[in-house]
C-alpha cells in the first residue's frame, strides 16, 4: 500500500513538471531555450506584455514614439496662417518679348509735339555717348501729354533712313536719306521700336517700356514710331522727298 501512493505521488509531480514550461515558457525560459523548442517563438514573445530575451544583451524595446504615426508631420491649426511660400524669381525677359513697364515722367523741357506719330525706318542705328535712356510724358498740341521713350545722346546715326508723316486728312510726305545724323545734346523721343541686336536678337519696346538694363550701342532693321526729335543739328546725305495720296 505504500509503494502505490509513492508511485502515484511520483506520477502527478512528473506531470506536473512536464507542463510547467508550456505555461510559464514565455516569461522564464531563454530565448534560445525557446527556439530550440518551439517553432514559432513569436507566439510567445509579446512585448507589450512581458520583455523578450534575446540571444546576447537584451534589446529595449521600440517605443511608441518611434511609430510612423507619431513621427508624421503635425495637422497646423486652422486658425493659425500657414507660412507663405518664398517668392519665385522674376524671370529675364526672353528674346523678342517686352520688359515690364515702368511709370513716366513728365519731361519739363520737351518740345510741343503733334500727333500722329510718324514711321522712321533705317537699316542700322548707331549711339555715341549715350547719355540716357528714360520713360517720359510729353505735351501735345491739343494740351493733353503723350508717353514716349526718350533717348539722349551726343550723336545718333542712322543709315538707310525712311521717314513717312502721315496726317488725317491730306498726302502722305516720305522723306529718305542715305544717312541722317543727330549731334549735339540729341534727344529723340519714341512711342515704339522694333529692330535686330547686335548677335540677332530681336527687340520690340513700346512707349511706356525701357530696352535691356545692358543699353543699346546699335540696331539693324530698325522701325520706330518717332513722336519727334531735337539737335543742335541735323544733317542728311541724299534725300529724297516726295507726296503722295
């Protein structure tokens, strides 16, 4: 009788120590006790709950801050602006475009002048001391101001020159020369241009726009809306003058 109960006692402590690693493996076993039995340790590692062991020095685990989630860009408050982006750079004025328009000033000592404009054209256009180049409102004979681009230099050449006045009523009188020159505190005045840089580029400026911040030293091909000019004086080779209907 007494051999029994010390075998059956010796039955259930074996069971028992037979399924104490499968509920408590998780917290006490080594992880590589663990791989080596089981396998999938994942299933018995969960660090939210208990640590996981590895095979060397343990690991911290990833906090939740590390979390995609958290890292991403905060939500701005709706009341509060969001920043402003940085302004674009103003783009150069591109071959054959218009430079931004400037505001005129009004020119004290212009000279009164007539409208329409007339239609000089020339095969080149050439500047010596070039004393200034200005956006400037001049009168009319009507009392009312015109905008024109005003060009002052010591002397202008202009070859090839065609100059066509037209009026309301009445001929048209063209005028051409093989060269008329400007000397002597020379202003013309403009309410257009169009002609061909030095290289071949083009350029078109209206009356309420300046040429490149580089200047003009010449043009080829030139036509220009001529409101008038002044000079101390003004010469022409070969011309030609004649009316027409």
């Amino acid at each position: 009788m007494t051999g029994r109960p010390r075998a059956r006692a010796a039955a259930v402590a074996a069971a028992l120590l037979a399924l104490t690693p499968a509920v408590m493996g998780a917290a006490i076993v080594p992880a590589t006790s663990v791989a080596a039995s089981t396998p999938h340790p994942a299933e018995w590692c969960i660090p939210i709950i208990l640590p996981c062991h590895g095979a060397s020095s343990p690991s911290p685990s990833p906090s939740p801050s590390s979390s995609p989630t958290e890292t991403a860009p905060a939500v701005p408050d709706p009341g509060t602006p969001a920043p402003a982006p940085p302004p674009a750079p103003s783009p150069a004025p591109s071959e054959g475009s218009t430079p931004p328009a400037v505001a005129p000033v009004a020119d004290e000592d212009g000279p009164v002048f007539t409208q329409p404009s007339a239609q000089l054209g020339s095969t080149s256009l050439s500047f010596s001391g070039l004393r200034g180049i200005s956006v400037v409102t001049v009168p009319l004979a009507d009392g009312s101001r015109t905008t024109a681009l005003k060009l002052e230099a010591d002397r202008i050449t202009i070859s090839g020159f065609s100059l066509t006045v037209r009026h309301e009523t009445g001929p048209i009188l063209t005028t051409t020369a093989d060269t008329m020159t400007l000397e002597g505190h020379v202003a013309v005045y403009l309410n257009s241009l169009s002609a061909t840089l030095p290289g071949g580029r083009l350029l078109t400026l209206g009356a309420d726009t300046p040429p490149p911040a580089e200047g003009l030293e010449s043009m080829f091909g030139v036509t220009l809306g001529l409101v008038g000019s002044t000079a101390d004086s003004i010469t022409y080779t070969n011309t030609v003058q004649h009316l027409s209907e």
